[in-house]
C-alpha cells in the first residue's frame, strides 16, 4: 500500500521543465499519474518527457508548451491535454511570469512609484 497513489489520474503541472516543477512532475508519475510538461519552449518540455517515459513507461508524460500569460496557449494546454489522456484530475501551477523580464523600464517605473507585490504572483493567483 502507498500513501500516495495517482494511479489513473492526470496532472498538468506549469514550469515544469526543470526545478520543483520537473521534480514534482517526476514524482506524480512515479507514483501513477499521467503528467503533463509545459514551460514556453517545446524543445525542452520534449527532453523532460522523454526522460519520464524512459523511466516510467510510454504515454506518461506528453510535453505541450504553453506561455501561461497567452489565453490561446492555455486553451492549447487544455485542448492537448484531454485529447491526449480524455480528462484533467490535478493542475499545479508553477511557472511564473515576470512582466519586467520584457521591459527593464516598466520595472523600474513600478518601483519608483512604490509597487512591490511581486509580480509573479499575479499570473498563478488570476489563473485559478
């Protein structure tokens, strides 16, 4: 008996191409679930199911990159997702988005003028 046990279950987890997203990504699969990978860039998201299909069996991970700040891409996500594996049971989110990675100013414009929420909190919390 286990005491976590995804077996049947689906799991897309966001950011997940390295760091604490791949990890929990590794560990779902190893304890049953089908996972999904999504950071921006295919390339990577295709490295990182691959090494989970290797290690866990064929059609446990499917790689679908998704920009979680691009409704398009999210819609993408979903629709790859239920083609793929037919349901959705667990989404992690993980990836972040930093709206001063694009524009050094606009940063620097929002601390001058005392913002300091973190901006990668906005994505994760509006997305649930």
């Amino acid at each position: 008996m286990t005491l976590f046990d995804m077996s049947g279950k689906v799991a897309i987890i966001t950011g997940s191409s390295r760091g604490i997203g791949r990890a929990i990504a590794e560990r779902m699969a190893e304890h049953g679930a089908k996972v999904v990978i999504s950071s921006r860039k295919q390339q990577v998201c295709d490295e990182v199911a691959k090494a989970i299909n290797d290690k866990a069996g064929k059609q446990t991970a499917l790689a679908v990159a998704a920009n979680i700040s691009t409704k398009d891409d999210l819609k993408h996500l979903v629709e790859e997702t239920n083609r793929a594996f037919g349901k959705i049971d667990t989404l992690v989110c993980n990836a972040a988005s930093n709206c001063g990675t694009s524009s050094s100013t606009r940063r620097r414009t929002l601390c001058k003028q005392g913002w300091r929420w973190p901006a990668t909190w906005a994505i994760p919390t509006r997305s649930c």
